[in-house]
C-alpha cells in the first residue's frame, strides 16, 4: 500500500490536475454545470432553501454538507447575517457557519446576495476541494485529514478551535501521540494539554504547518495499522467536520466565550 506521506505528496503537488479529475465527473459536473447557471436567479432565502440541488451543492462546498437537513438553522443564520457581533454566525464555534452566511449574504444585500459572478465561482471551487479530500478518505483517511489541515490551519485561532473540530483534534493527537481518552478530561485541562504540544500561532506559518503534516503522515502510517480496527476515523467525517462535536462540549465552549462558570 502506497504511504500516506507518498500519496499526499501526489495530490499536493499538482492540485491543479487533482481537481480537474474530479471536474471531469459526471455527477460533479452536472451538479456544478446547474449550480453555475442557477444561482444567480435566487433572490430570497426561501427560494435558496427550497432548492434542494442548489442548497445541498453550497452546503458541501462549505463543510456544512451533513447539517443540510437543519434549514431552520441555516434560515436564521441567513436571516442574521454577520454585520451584528450578536448574530448566530458571530456565535458560533464552527467558524463555517459565519463562511457560509458571509458568501449568502441575503441579511446584507437582499434579492441582489447571489448576482456577484464571485458567489459562483468561490462556491464552485470550495466544492472540488472537498470533493477531493472526501475522494482521498476513502482510500486513505490520513490523506483527507493531511488535506483538511493544510487547508484549515491558517483560519485557527484558538486552542478551543481544535478541540470544536474532531478532524483537526485528531490530527493534532496522532501528530503528537495524544491518547483519544484525553478528550474525556476537563475542558480547561484538554486546552492546558494541547498549549503544551502545540502553538496555535505556529498555525500562520505555511513552513511550520508542512512540518506538522510530514510529522502526523509519518505517525499516521505507525500508528493506523494497529488502531484501525478500534478506532473508527470515518465517523470524523460522516459528520461536518468542524461540527462534529458534543453538546456538552459545545455548552461548555459557549459558557467559556460569555464568562459563564
């Protein structure tokens, strides 16, 4: 079996060519093809949202494809937008929920949200590259969350951040070695953990993140063989992946970004 340093090497080096194969897919392209000439015709929350094709296509290109059936969710989210620093984008831990209400922009610029050619393209183009880290998981999970890392590094800003996203906490645990069970532990105690390994702001150098990803490709070879069978990592995608945590997690983020106790 090729290794995953090899095979996220193969990918990375010529994303251009990567994607184009996944252009090239029937399915892909017939969705993109309707995504690209409808778009611009929706002129309201409502008809965005009643448009399974079109709704569905920019909640996969944001991560967001498993949360689809919550359109009460996504519709208040829409209906807020991010201007208020109260709204429920600018709540929220998964930082691809404010993404995503920031590119529909409905709340800010009404009927005229989806006119900017640059809705189309920037969503087009969020679709293929997780069209392609998802192709990738289902051969090798460590290319995927290699992938999801390199993508996602810069946009973290807080320790509290991996904790909210299974993918990049696993990556960040089989990087450094760190038991799934110290997940368990108290949510102030996981933070304190993971400062000791890791310095978030080490995640804004291109040069330091490449470094990590050799190391976790490295560590994920070691260790995948013998965890496998007791370690389900398709369950770190089978949810958003920026979402896929516990409520209790999430009530505890949520009380410890207003100062609660």
């Amino acid at each position: 079996m090729i290794s995953t340093s090899v095979r996220y090497q193969m990918i990375t080096t010529n994303l251009a060519r990567s994607k184009e194969l996944i252009e090239k897919d029937p399915a892909v392209k017939r969705e993109t093809e309707y995504f690209k000439a409808n778009i611009s015709k929706v002129t309201s929350i409502d008809a965005f949202l009643k448009n399974d094709r079109l709704y569905k296509y920019a909640m996969k290109a944001y991560g967001l494809e498993d949360m689809a059936f919550g359109k009460g969710l996504i519709r208040k989210l829409l209906q807020e937008g991010v201007t208020n620093p109260l709204s429920m984008a600018n709540k929220m831990t998964n930082p691809l929920y404010k993404e995503f209400a920031t590119a529909f922009n409905f709340a800010s610029k009404g009927e005229a949200a989806t006119w900017d050619p640059s809705v189309a393209t920037t969503t087009v183009e969020r679709y293929m590259q997780t069209a392609l880290e998802k192709k990738e998981g289902d051969q090798n999970q460590g290319v995927q969350l290699a992938m999801y890392f390199k993508r996602k590094a810069s946009s973290v800003k807080t320790t509290m951040s991996l904790l909210a996203d299974k993918a990049l906490l696993k990556f960040v645990q089989t990087t450094f070695g760190i038991p799934e069970s110290a997940s368990r532990a108290d949510l102030d105690i996981q933070v304190r953990n993971l400062e000791k390994y890791l310095k978030i702001e080490d995640l804004q150098d291109p040069k330091k993140v490449d470094r990590l990803i050799q190391r976790f490709n490295a560590m994920w070879d070691v260790t995948s063989t013998s965890t496998a069978a007791a370690s389900p990592v398709l369950s770190l995608f089978g949810e958003p992946m920026e979402q896929g945590f516990s409520v209790d997690l999430m009530m505890s983020i949520a009380k410890l970004r207003l100062g609660g106790s």
